[in-house]
C-alpha cells in the first residue's frame, strides 16, 4: 500500500521513516496514474522525501512537487542503483511521480519519507503558527533566536545522533518458502526488551518476477499494515536497499505474502535497540509533565531543544 495521508497520520514515534517501493508502466507523454506519492492532508505533521532511487532512462522524467517547488529532471543521468541526494521538505503537500517521453514498460523506484510532529522551532521555521503555550516556551527558551541564527531547529539525523542511544544492532536473514498465493507468511517477530524500544533501520529483499508481486509487511506495536513494500524494486545487493526508522515500543512484525506463489524468497533487515529514556518517553507521549523527574525536559522537547 502506497504512503497515504493516513499513513502519515498514524505516525506516533516522532520522527520517523516510511518505506516505500513502486513499479508499473511510464505512459506515453503522459504521468503515471494514480500517482506514486501525493501527500495533501497530513496536518499537523511535516513530511520530507528521501532516499529515492530509480534507474537512469533518458525516456522517464522524474517530477517532484513540495510546498511552493517544483521539480522536473530527466533521469538519464541519474545513479542507477543507489539512491540519491534528495530531501524535499512539506508542510503543506508533497508530491512524487514520473512522466514519461516514450512509454516504458516496466519502471522500478523506492524512497523514503520521513515523517515529523513539528517542536515549536520546527513552526517557527516553516512559518506554522504557535498555539499560546507554544509562544510562552518560545520567549521562555529564546527559540526565535536560536532558530535565526540557525542552530535550530536540530536535523533529524543529529537528533537521533544525540537521543537515541544504541544498546544493540543487529543485521537478521531469512528464506521463506512461499508456497501458497494469498497466503501471509511470518518472516520473524522482533521485541522490545524492558526500558528500550527496538527500531527498524533497513530492509533488503530479493525481487522476485515482475508478475510476483511479494510484499514484505510491516506491522509495529497495534499498528497492523503499517507499511508494506513490493519486493521487485529492491535487491540483495549494496545500494538496493531501503533505508527506514520504525521505532516501536513493544514489538515489531515482519511478514510476506504474494499473489502467485514464487517458493523461496530471501529478506534482510536490520534493526536496533534504543534505550528508553525520559527524553523518548516525553517525545512519543508515554508519560505526562507531572510524571517526569525534571518537568523542564517536557518543555524543552516541546520546544525542539533536544
């Protein structure tokens, strides 16, 4: 299933990053129907698309659209099998799709997009108005300042960096036998040991036929079908797979289905321990204000301090 608005919704470990793979026919001068990723009603969060990777074809033009930017690129000299240097930010929409000069058969891509509940400097940056509490913190904690002078608000990757501190990490492989079409097939069931959560951070799978159509599916916590990536974009090789940041409190499933039945089929994902911290708590809203040692952290996360 393709992110949607209420995918984006349902995001509730803020930050975090969904996974998604497209394959199918580039019409003749015209863009592929429905459209791979079009993002218009994910309020209150913002969105970045990332980590696209395609295949180089001078006939299939790569269109983007985030917020007031638009993107129209021929992808002839594009890295085929790595992914690219992208990361488009929205507030407002996000849009990805590809538009074809001849029609081509069979077109693969596979990106990522992160998805974020705004701190008050994140607002402040993308011009997203404060609620009246939010004002207090910002003149309380200086944000204004410290967003003009563009120290914050802090990047997604430096405040993983800080926040989310490694207990383990670990690289998992399975063959699974598909042997029935229709039919869902467990691949492994990772869990959350006491004061640490677990975090999906990559999958890999081999790709199958085109005509296959395996799914690998990814269920977190009660989140059942919380993201479900086809396989025949993807490969087992070094830059065919997909970056991801899943965090779940409890447990993370992973399965596969197909609408044939292909036999064997090999995933690879990797995944991490994180230690539950006060900070994490106060973030994904496991405890109150009142229920921290230090009431000033919740105030500060709020903020976009750490």
């Amino acid at each position: 299933m393709a992110i949607n608005d209420a995918i984006i919704r349902a995001v509730k470990y803020s930050p975090e990053l969904i996974p998604d793979s497209w394959y199918g026919a580039v019409p003749n001068l015209a863009e592929v129907t429905p459209a791979i990723l079009d993002l218009k009603r994910f309020h209150p969060h913002i969105v970045r698309l990332t980590g696209i990777q395609l295949t180089a074809d001078p006939l299939v033009l790569l269109r983007a659209r985030y917020d007031g930017v638009r993107i129209e690129e021929n992808t002839v000299a594009m890295r085929s099998g790595f992914d690219g240097a992208w990361d488009l930010p929205g507030k407002d929409f996000l849009y990805y799709n590809f538009f074809g000069l001849a029609g081509v058969a069979t077109y693969t891509t596979f990106y990522g997009v992160w998805a974020k509940l705004p701190t008050v400097a994140d607002k402040l940056l993308y011009g997203i108005t404060l609620t009246p509490t939010e004002q207090k913190l910002a003149r309380d904690l200086g944000i204004a300042d410290s967003v003009e002078k563009g120290v914050l608000p802090l990047p997604i990757k430096s405040q993983i960096e800080r926040e989310y501190h490694v207990l383990g990490e670990e690289t998992h492989s399975r063959n699974i036998n598909i042997a029935v079409a229709g039919t869902i097939y467990p691949i492994e069931n990772l869990y959350a040991r006491q004061n640490e959560i677990i975090v999906l951070t990559k999958i890999a799978a081999a790709p199958g036929l085109v005509g296959d159509i395996v799914e690998l599916v990814i269920d977190r916590d009660d989140d059942a079908n919380y993201a479900t990536v086809r396989t025949f974009p993807l490969a087992l090789t070094f830059g065919n797979e997909i970056n991801c940041f899943i965090p779940a409190t409890s447990e993370i499933r992973l399965s596969t289905n197909s609408t044939v039945a292909p036999g064997w089929h090999a995933f690879r994902y990797t995944f991490q321990r994180i230690r539950l911290t006060n900070t994490l708590r106060a973030r994904f809203g496991m405890v109150t204000r009142d229920e921290l040692p230090e009431p000033s952290l919740w105030d500060k996360v709020l903020a976009g301090v750490l």
